[in-house]
C-alpha cells in the first residue's frame, strides 16, 4: 500500500496524546514528520521555519489556549488546515473555533475519524491552493477574464478586464452584457452562445464596450462549463485588446487601396470600383468614362522646385480633380504624373465631353504653393464603355492611347 507522506505540527502538551495520534495514523497509510510545541513563542518560531501541511491541536492547555493559537496560525500560515483534537472541547466551543477559522474539529476518544478529517482538510487546502494560484494567474494577466452565471450575472472579473474597461463600479452592478456592444451581444445571444455550449468552447472577434462608451476590439474566448447532468453551470470568457492589430491591419489595407500621397485610389481599388460601375451599367444601359489625365512635363517641376514643391502640386491636382467631378465619381492616383478619371452613370457615351471639359476648366487656374504661382497643363484622353472596351485593362490602355494622341496634337 502506498503510504501517504505528510508534515504535521502537533500544539500539544502531552507527548503522550501525540504519540497516540502518531500511531493512530501510521496504523492508516500515513507516514509521518512531526514536531511539537506547546508555547506561543515555540509555534512562532517553527512557523517562521518550517510550514507543515496540517496542524493538530490540542483546546485546552496549561501554558496556551488552543483559540489563541489558532489565531496566531490564522496569521502566519493562513493555508495550512487546523484540526482541533480535544476531549473537552464541546459543541458550541467548536462551532465558534470553526467560525474563526479552524477546518474541523476531533474528539481524543475518536480518533478512528482523524485520518478522514485529515484527508479532507489536506484535500480542501490543495483545491484552495491550486484555485487561488489560479487567481493569481487571473489577476496578472493584463487582459480580460470573467466568470458569468447563465443568467449573465458577473461572478468574477479580473483587475485586467476592469483595467481594459476602465471600471470604477462593482460587479454587482455589472452583467456580462453591460460588457458588450449591443451588435456584439445580439450575436453571442444567438450564434455565439449556443455554440459554445454544444461545443463547449468559442473563439473570434468581438467588441467589448469601456465605461465612456468607448468600443474594444478583442480577441474572444467563451467557453460553457457544464455540470454532471449536462446543464451549463456557468460561462468564462477571456478577452485580448487587439486595436493594435485592428489599427494594423487598416492600414494594411488602406496601403493596399489608396495612395499614400494624394489619399486617391490606387489602381487596384479603381478597377474594383469600375467592374461594379460596369455591372451598374449593364443593369441600367447607360455608360460609363474613363478620363486619362497626365500633367505635361512634370520632372521639370521636381527638377526646378524640389520633390517637396512636387508632391503638394500633385496633392493640388488630385483635389481639384474631386472637385470637378460627382461625388459617386473616382479619381484615381495611378503614378507620379498620371491621374485617372472614372465618371459613371453617363446617359451616352458623349457625356464624356462634358468630364473633360470640367477637369481641364479646373487644371488651368494656377496652383498656389509656398508663395510660388504654378501654370501647367495636361494631355486627356477618354474612353468610354461599352463602346470602348468591356474591361479594366482595355479601357485603360484605349484612355492612355487617347492621351497620348492628344498631346501629339497639341490639343
């Protein structure tokens, strides 16, 4: 048989009792290491040196009384289980003990019951143990972690998750929905819940909500913790703060989409928007143009005034191309010195005239930069759909060469 090993201090008078209580437990698979004390300054000072894994005391005692020391046990070795074993102590006097923090209480003249005690006040200081390690992995961690019955109310909440949230109100004055934005909790109610309690565990993106109002973007865990007929006893939930990532990934995809100079559209993202305008048209068979407009001898400005004096000409141009055409309209910032055009919902195909027109009436007022007064001028050219091509990359090609034809013409 396999003999369990425990470190017991014994607050007793007679050696004799400990004697007995020794070999009552060796006689029921214990192997024992124990010590004795029967003063005050003796239990302080094995405290401070050794920490035993139970200790067994006697009530009465001619130098020490056994509530005090249980007092001074409660204080230097809170977790350490504390078993009375008296032939006087009665039933009131050993309520009162355990109110004050004993863990069970034995008769010497029943010893038969110490091993089970013991066994249960050990088993109950592991649980106690290991769940307020538990909290205290909980409560470093700087993200949020919550514990909620299924009827929403928060049993717990670590300080990261107040910390995140910026907290000041108890959370009894919380649930668990108050947390989230109201799409985010519509969507646990219906999907998100249910699929953590067939799967017993959920994990996505959700939005936490701080107390001014402020929304979180999280990384989310919920998992359902059943009990052994099946029934959801209660849910924990473990959120990260991914806004750096959120943050991140916009700009991501703001690179992947617009030009980082002009803020226009890049080429990517001009010919998403004109295969839609393209399905709009056929939809409602009316035309679309695409107006190629390149700024005449533009390395000269770089050359002559700096890149500096470049990039905020080219920062003018692209705002007053906007500003030419309607607001449902893209212009498009394709290279240095090439912007493009893409009017939608034309009537005909002629209508393009009428874009061209507006851009160069825009372009040929003088730009003002930095004290400097810039004239310049720019080569256009159009194509228009369906008489033109039936795609980007020909509409694009046929608006360049367009362009290209009219700066040979001077046009």
């Amino acid at each position: 048989m396999t003999r369990t090993q425990l470190n017991i201090l014994f607050i007793e008078d007679n050696p004799d009792d400990v004697d007995l209580t020794v070999l009552e437990l060796n006689r029921n698979g214990f192997e024992i290491n124990w010590q004795r004390v029967d003063t005050e300054a003796h239990l302080r000072q094995t405290l401070s040196d050794w920490k035993p894994d139970v200790i067994l005391s006697d009530y009465s005692m001619p130098s020490f009384n056994g509530m005090a020391a249980l007092e001074v046990t409660r204080t230097l070795a809170p977790a350490v289980p504390f078993i009375f074993i008296s032939g006087t102590i009665g039933e009131e006097l050993a309520i009162e003990s355990i109110r004050k923090g004993a863990t069970d209480y034995v008769l010497k003249d029943n010893l038969r019951r110490l091993s089970t005690a013991i066994k249960r006040a050990v088993h109950a200081a592991e649980v106690e143990k290991e769940r307020s390690r538990l909290i205290t992995i909980m409560e470093a961690t700087s993200g949020l972690v919550a514990i909620a019955s299924p009827d929403d109310s928060i049993l717990y909440l670590n300080q990261g998750g107040r910390t995140l949230l910026g907290l000041t109100k108890p959370i009894s004055d919380l649930s668990i929905q108050s947390l989230h934005a109201p799409r985010t909790w519509q969507m646990i109610r219906k999907e998100i819940q249910p699929l953590a309690i067939r799967d017993n565990l959920w994990q996505g993106d959700a939005i936490l909500v701080a107390e001014d109002g402020t929304e979180i973007p999280v990384s989310q865990v919920m998992i359902s913790h059943k009990g052994p007929s099946g029934e959801v006893e209660y849910f924990s939930y473990m959120a990260r703060d991914i806004r750096d990532r959120k943050a991140f990934e916009k700009k991501i995809q703001y690179l992947a989409n617009y030009d980082p100079l002009t803020g226009l559209p890049n080429r990517s993202l001009l010919a998403d928007r004109l295969a839609q305008a393209i399905n709009y048209c056929d939809w409602t068979y009316r035309s679309l143009a695409l107006v190629s407009v390149n700024i005449d001898r533009f390395k000269l400005v770089n050359d002559g005034y700096g890149q500096d004096i470049g990039n905020a000409l080219l920062k003018q141009v692209g705002e007053r191309l906007k500003a030419s055409l309607r607001t449902r309209d893209t212009i498009a910032h394709l290279s240095a010195d090439t912007f493009i055009a893409l009017a939608t919902e034309l009537s005909a195909p002629d209508d393009a005239a009428i874009v061209i027109a507006k851009i160069q009436k825009e372009l040929h007022k003088p730009f003002l930069i930095d004290g400097l007064s810039l004239n310049i001028t720019v080569g256009v050219g159009v194509s228009t759909y369906p008489r033109d091509g039936g795609d980007f990359a020909t509409l694009l090609q046929n608006a360049d060469i367009a362009m290209h034809q009219s700066k040979v013409k001077g046009e």
